[in-house]
C-alpha cells in the first residue's frame, strides 16, 4: 500500500463531503414520474464525476427505464476485475414533515450528514469512487482493474439493469462484484453480508359502488370495501405473525443450526432496537427472534393503504374504493414469480361478495445467498477492518437490492456485500443519515481493499 | 285553502329557485373547522332570509357551537303550533374530482339543481320558508302558529342544539314538528319516515413506530400498525354481515311481521339500486333483505381509512401509524353511549402486541321511533299527496338525525318527518342533486300542509 493514497483521502475530507452533498442535491426519486428530470440530472452528475476521477470509457447506457452509468479502468494486467455497483436513484422522502431539515439539503448534525440517499445508496456508493480518485492521483494506477456501474432505478424495481445486464454478460465480465449499500451490525461492528431478500411489490384495489354512498341511506345493503380490503389484509398473517398464503415456505432455505447458534453470539440487544424504533416492544413470528425472523425469514408488510374520506372530522360515506401497498421480502430459495402469482390468487380467493378486487405486481427480485469460504471476501473484510479500525462480522439481509441476484445469476461470480450505514440511519425514513467516520472510513477501506484482492486469485 | 298562495308559489319559481342558489353557493361545512367563516356566513344568510319572508322575532341564538337561526309567526290563535327544524350545514365536498360541477356553483342539468347542499339540506328546509313566504305575501297570515330554528351542527354531531334544547325546552314548546330531510321511497313514492337511526362515529389509531421504518431493515422485527389495525377492523363484522361487537343487539328493537310484510309489498327493485349504485350486487346481512337491513338493523360502516405511503409508485416501509373513521347506525332503542362503551372496549381488546391503539368518539345520538297511528302526520301525509300530486307510503330510514331524538325526548310531540329527496341524490356524495319537480312540489305540500294541520288537535 501506498502511504501517499490515504493520506491523500485523509487530507480530501473536506472537499469530497462537498461532492457527495452536490449528487445528494438531487432529488432523484425513482418511483414519482414527475421526478424524472431529477433523476437524470443524476446520471449525468454522475458520469462527469466519474470522468473528474479518472475512469475511462465512461457513458450513459440505455435501458429500458433510467440510464445506467457506467466507467473502467482496465490496466492492471493479471490482476483481477472487480465490478462495482451502486444506485443513484433514493426513496421518497415522504412525510416530509417529520424531517428536521429539508431531505435534499444535506445538514451536518453530531458527526452525521443528514439527506434523503445519503446512506442508501449516495453515500456509500461515492466512497469508491473517492477511493479510485485517490489511487488515480497519487500512484497514477489502480492495484486492479475496475468496472464500476450505477443504475437508477434500484428503489423501483431494476427493470431497465435486470434486461440490461443479462443481455450484455461479456459487457460485465468481472472476477469479483463490490456492492456498498448495507448498515453495520450496530455501531461498533462493521459488517459484510452474506444473504440478500428478494422482493415481491403489490398494489391492491378494491371497488365497490361507481362513487361513494351515504353510510346512512346505503348502510347494510353493500359491501364496504375497506372492510372488505381489512379482511383482506387481515387474512395475510396469523396471530404468530406466520404468513397465510399458501405454500408460501415450501421453498425457504431453514437457517442452519450453525446460524442460529452464531446469530445467538452477536447479542442483539432488543431494547436498544425497540428504544431507537420506538416501539413498546420488539415482535416477531413465533420460534423466531427478531434478528432471526428479520434475517432469515420472509416477512410481509402493508406499507400503504387509503380510501374514503381521510380529512378532518367525520364524513359519513361508504367509500367506492379501497386501495392498499403490500411488500413481501422473499429468503432464499424463494421464487419471486411463483410467490406474485400465489398472492394473487390468495387475494382474489378472499374477495367478499359485492365488491371487486384487482392486485398490481409492481415489481420482482429474487434474493441472494453468498458463500462465505470464498478468498475475495476474505482479503476484502480484512481491508475494511484496517479502514474502519474495527472487528468486523458476517451477517445476513432484511433488506433486498433485487439487481444483486440477477448480476449473480448471470456473471456467477462472488459478491463482496460491505456495508457503512448503521441500522439506525433511516433507510426510507425521514431524517436519512450517514456517520461521516463511516464515510471516511468507507473510502480507505475501499483504497485498502483494492489492493487486497490484487493479491488474490 | 285560498288559491291565491298555489298561484303565488307557481308565480315565483324562478326566483326561489335563485333565492335557492344563492345559500346554496355558500360552503358551509361544519366538519372542517377552516370553513367556519362560511358556516356563520349562511346563519346570517338564513337570518335575513326569514326576515325577508316575513317571520317574526328573527334571531341567531347562540350555543356552544355554530348558531342556530330562529324565527316564528304566532298570531293563529287558538290553532296549533309547529316546530319546523332543519340544517344550514352541509358535508364536505370531497372527491372534489367526482364532480360534473363544481359543488357550490349549483348548476341544472335534466331537471335537478346539482350542488352540495342540494338536497341535504338546503333544498328541503328552503321549502318550508317559501311555502310561509306565499301564506304571509297572499293571505297576510299563516294558518297555525309556526316557529322555525336551523341549526348549523348536524353534519358534525349536533352538539350546540343538542345542549340548547334541553335548557329552552319552553322557548320551543309546540304541538308537533316538521323536518324534510329525507329521500322519497323512489321517484313515484314520496314518503314520511317514522324512524331515524341513532348514530355513533370513532375515529381510531393505532401507533407503532415514533417514524416509518424500512420494510427491509426492520420486517419481522415489529407488528405493522396498518396490519393491526386491518386486523382490528376485520373482526368488527362477520361474513355474514353480523357485528361483532360484544352485546351489541341486546336492545335492538325487532322488525315487526307487519312491518316486515309491508317492506315486502313495497316490491324494493334491487337491480335497479345496485345498477345505480354500480355494484355488482346488494349484499346484506343474513336472514335480512337489502331494504330491511338498511331500515330495521344497525349498520357499521369505515368511512375512511388511511396510514404509510400513498403516493405512485412503490415504497418499502412499515409506516408508524394507521387511522380509520368508523361510523355506526343505530336503531330503536340502542343507546349510543353504551355502543361507544363497547366499541371502545372491544377495539382495545383486539389490539395486537407491539403497538397501541387509541379510540376517540367524535359524535353520538339516539335513534327515533316516531308511533305512526297520530292525526298531525295523517294530515301532512294528504296535502303532501296534493303537493307532489302522488300517493305517499310511511317508510323508515337507514340515516340519521340525531337532533331529532332530542327534540322527541325534551318536546315529547309528534314528529313529522317529510322527504322531498330521491335516494340517488348523491347524499353525502358527489354530483348532489335535487329534482326541481320535488322542490317546487314541496313548497306547495308544505303550503297545503299548514292549512292541513290547522284543522288537527
């Protein structure tokens, strides 16, 4: 390692934070249509950042829905390619009025950067390319060869990288593929994750009457559809929190007894998660722990729902329609596909009389399962250690980033999943944060990991 | 009966039909506390309005809500008095977007005036101010003493006229009482009604999280407010359309044989109802007809329910709150505030582990039971029949008003209650309307009406 490419990130701090609140800026939400324009500012943002740094053959490639940014640096001859991922496309910053400053003017407060994308995926994303900038101007060549691509259409499905990648394999041809997008274990356990969800979206609705009734002049003659819709949900989940729709575990991979006894020794502390969240207590599905359930278990979320009327004081109607978002994170060997048509069919078989139902699948990804006895994990931990100066520990996903598996499936080689966020950092929540240790930490981590796999093959 | 008041009514259409518009183009919603300056702007309307007809002693009383608008006429010696209530508040407008016009500019399309207001209550309550207008411009008199109020709360709960009354049970003392606030059978039958709903409204919430969580980072660690509360809501009726609310039929007055058989001989066209309503079918609950349910049994209806992300598009959260509006019709002699007591204690009895629920009660009132075996509504019902030039059937009613238990209860008289409405008048709906043929009809039923009444004791 050269001394000169941390020193270099040491005394770039300043300016590199002012790069990342420049992309963070950008409102770029995929999943508003009337965001669009944000988001290709993004990519365009992003593709000069990449020439600034000193990648090549750097473009936009067309998909079918928001461009993918794309750059390389292909000179270390025998050395090993590694692809690198990341999305520059973020949540809805939605309610925006719980944020304590605004979701696209990054504000430091207590050593943290506080902006909707400024963990997930900006923020972790960036340090690589501050890490290649720092090789770049100082030893004038990286210790490997670099692919590096950006998609922006990660938190709305991956559609337009899915069709892409598959169809230009040769394109993405790599020894190891690099992912920042993931929160430590907690604040002093640094993580590489080995297990990724899939993810199945749904939108429900659920008509009634051609417009909404008098509850008084039509009550007891019609079917309310957002009863209907709530015995819809209801029928979801048991009281144990067990998933109703059938044959939905035929295909979940069970955790080994080795995970559970490993997952036992993290000491999770369940109060502290239920303070930060706020909840008067943890739940989970029966037989599991919360970390078990979260990491190794499918769950299922109503991350939505509206109708009638929702303003202030009483309105007495029978709604005409009824509307509901529904999640479902998939575990391995889940199929995604097999599970929208199941749902589906689930639904509609609980449909009431009097009222009609229609389900939406609104996007697809199958998860991921890594092995963890593989040398490019290996090298990539051990550089991060040295970068964030802690211990760091293997662990599973609740999350999901689909486009991981469809990279895996096509590009069969090993995933290197590190992570800089914190599990407090609000992930599609208000007041989204990144501790800016982990962001400096993240970028020499990254320097430091370069050179390791250059030692591996 | 002197011609001259039918001939003046058929003489001033046109300009109470103007007269008409102009309360209605005022936006009095009393459920939205920013609509206040318009809801006392119509009592003054309303004020000057009976002033202008030529009642006597006009005056706004004061409550500890919006006003009441009061006026009498009491020189028919020695005949009897007449209470006539109604309503100078209307429902919100919402789905704005329904609207072929916009609410409160009232537009005439087919023969009926299209407007909020319309028919609930504008319409109907102006009726009985033109029909005084012609006796007092015409024969310089009325035939029975008559005193008026208006109360600006009945969409809201009715809570100042609900205390008033009570404490001036002199000040409104009477023989009997008249409303029109009620729909005609269908466009052939015109219809006194002889039981009104009691009605009890909540508003419930169920918190989980102090922010929404990513569904990702933190599914299968806590329960879903929006699935606690679908839970909640499923579990207040069963399939069959039976509540479930512990002892909620104890007190439930049973539909009569005779008034079963009489519901049966009305020969209720469901087809049609469902046809305009735009459902697929009628459902109600079992053992009971579409029509008996809505008349003889307490409905429960969510009237809005709303929590998480509702925006285009996919989010991935487990929102922190989940918040529906529930309302509940009663029927004789069902106590609303034991139904609160109940509710309440069932809604907090199925809240699952995890998060909390929280139930507030925005209104209540009782059902009424009007004995249809009386003079007074005898003779309203036949001129009434010459009003309209149609034959006219006693019906019950799925809706409310709950101010006219209290009346019942403090003035202990007969009630009349009188409908110039048609069920597809769009209640509480969009595209409101009311038939000009029923208008002006019900000016002249009301004129005829008072002579009826002079001659009852």
């Amino acid at each position: 390692m050269q001394n000169s490419v941390l020193e270099y990130i040491e005394k770039n701090r300043e300016r590199h934070l002012e790069e990342l609140k420049n992309i963070i800026k950008i409102p770029s939400i995929s999943t508003q249509p009337d965001k669009k324009p944000a988001v290709l500012k993004a990519a365009d943002f992003e593709l000069a950042h990449f020439k600034a740094v000193g990648l090549e053959n750097c473009q936009l490639l067309k998909t079918t829905g928001n461009p993918l940014v794309y750059g390389d640096w292909l000179h270390a001859a025998d050395k090993p390619t590694i692809l690198i991922y990341g999305h520059y496309d973020v949540q809805p910053p939605d309610p925006l009025d719980q944020w304590k400053s605004p979701p696209f003017e990054p504000t430091i407060r207590d050593g943290n950067l506080y902006a909707r994308g400024a963990t997930d995926d900006k923020g972790q994303y960036s340090t690589f390319l501050f890490a290649i900038e720092a090789w770049l101007k100082t030893a004038g060549k990286l210790p490997i060869n670099i692919k590096i691509v950006l998609e922006g259409e990660e938190e709305c499905g991956s559609t337009g990288i899915a069709k892409y990648v598959p169809e230009h394999a040769d394109f993405f041809k790599c020894d190891a593929m690099m992912v920042a997008d993931m929160p430590w274990l907690d604040e002093n356990r640094p993580a590489i994750s080995y297990s990724l969800k899939g993810l199945v979206y749904f939108e429900i609705a659920v008509k009634g009457s051609s417009h909404d009734l008098h509850s008084g002049l039509y009550g007891g003659m019609v079917t309310n559809p957002l009863q209907a819709l709530s015995q819809i949900l209801a029928k979801l989940k048991d009281n144990n929190g067990k998933i109703l729709i059938p044959n939905f575990y035929d295909d979940v991979l069970p955790m080994t007894a080795d995970e559970k006894k490993e997952i036992a020794g993290l000491d999770f502390d369940e109060k502290t998660t239920a303070k930060y969240l706020g909840v008067k207590e943890l739940f989970s599905e029966k037989d599991f722990s919360p970390l078990e359930a979260n990491w190794t278990r499918p769950t299922l979320d109503i991350c939505g729902m509206w109708g009638g009327y929702t303003g202030v004081g009483s309105k007495t109607i029978i709604p005409a329609e009824a509307h509901a978002k529904v999640s479902i994170r998939l575990v391995p060997n889940q199929d995604p596909q097999k599970v929208q048509k199941s749902f589906g069919d689930y639904v509609r078989s609980l449909c009431p009389p009097g009222v009609s139902v229609a389900v939406d699948n609104h996007s697809g990804g199958w998860p991921v399962h890594i092995e963890r006895d593989n040398a490019f994990l290996k090298a990539a931990a051990s550089a991060y250690e040295k970068g964030f100066g802690k211990k760091l520990v293997f662990k599973r996903e609740g999350a999901s980033i689909p486009v991981v598996a469809t990279f895996k499936s096509v590009l069969k080689v090993p995933m290197i999943l590190v992570g800089l966020g914190l599990p407090d950092d609000g992930y599609h929540s208000p007041n989204e944060k990144i501790n800016l240790s982990h962001f400096y930490g993240g970028i020499k981590g990254a320097a430091l990991a370069f050179e390791a796999l250059a030692e591996t093959k």
